[in-house]
C-alpha cells in the first residue's frame, strides 16, 4: 500500500513539474527598457495592434501607434495622447476622461507637431 501511495505521489509531482516547467510569463509595461513599438519580429511601420478592443496601427516616423477611427489620437506606453482644438490631453483609455498635458511630457514623436 505504501508503494502504491508513493507511486502516485510521485505521478503527481511529474505533472506538477512539466505544467511549471511548460509556463512562461511576458512582461508588458511602461518603464525604462520596455519598447513601445512593435515587437522586434513584427515589421516596423504599419504593424497592427489590438489594446482593449481598439485598432491601432504603428507609424515608424513618430514611433507611436495611430489610433484608427479616431482622429488626432495616439497611443504610445500605456496611455493614450489627442490633439484637442490647441492642446495635448493623455488619458488611460481612449474615450478619456483625459488631462491636459505639457508638449515636454509627450512621447518623442509628438513633439513638436
């Protein structure tokens, strides 16, 4: 009996093992080191992306991602970016709520734009 009990024991320490060993974690975030572009495989400019059910789509020339259906928006580290009448506003989500922000505080692409 105690063989047997050992014998499963083990079988399930085997499957516990090759579940932890078979999982990997992916980081996403906004931090110095992270890219904000694509990923390295995908190509650069025009390459698609998907962020709470929001197309968006990398521009290589601002290095920031466009946002498709809305005008004058943006999307780079985390956060969303719109030209509203002659200011800058970030938000967390692209229907806001959004806060005005300085020129200096945008993503290198948008200044100066």
């Amino acid at each position: 009996m105690k063989c047997r009990l050992l014998y499963v024991l083990a079988i399930i320490l085997a499957w516990a093992f090759l579940a932890l060993v078979s999982c990997h974690s992916v980081t996403i975030g906004v931090g110095s080191g992270h890219r904000h572009g694509p990923a390295p495989h995908a190509p650069a400019h025009g390459h698609r992306h998907k962020h709470r059910g929001v197309d968006l789509v990398f521009d290589a020339d601002w290095g920031v991602y466009v946002v498709v259906g809305f005008p004058r928006h943006y999307y780079h580290g985390g956060r969303y970016y719109r030209r509203h009448e002659t200011r800058w506003q970030v938000g967390a989500c692209v229907e806001g709520p959004w806060k005005s922000v300085s020129e200096d505080a945008l993503p290198p692409g948008l200044q100066g734009r």
